[in-house]
C-alpha cells in the first residue's frame, strides 16, 4: 500500500463525512449526489489501487 492508495481512501471517506453532514443540512440533493459520487469514485479508485487491478 503506497501514498496515493492512503490519500484516495482517505478523500473517499471525508467525502462521505461531507455526504452524511451536507444531508443533515438539507443541502441541495444535487450537492450531496455529487459528492457522494465523489467519494465512491475515491474509494473504488483506493481499493482498486490496493488490490494490483488498476494501476
């Protein structure tokens, strides 16, 4: 596991911090769609990274 697998998982779970807290809010649904998108993309892109698929 390098730096940028730990940064992406990192981002990807501070994202959905950001999802659950912008919902709580009543933010705009698009707002918080967009950044839960964001962060399955850092979390997929982490773990795809860990596992040698992607690289």
């Amino acid at each position: 596991m390098n730096g940028l697998n730990t940064i992406l998982i990192v981002l990807g779970l501070f994202l959905a911090g950001g999802v659950y807290s912008f919902q709580k809010q009543q933010m705009p649904k698009s707002v918080v769609v967009l950044l839960a998108i964001a962060s399955a993309m850092c979390l997929a892109a982490g773990v795809l990274r860990i596992q040698g698929i992607w690289e």
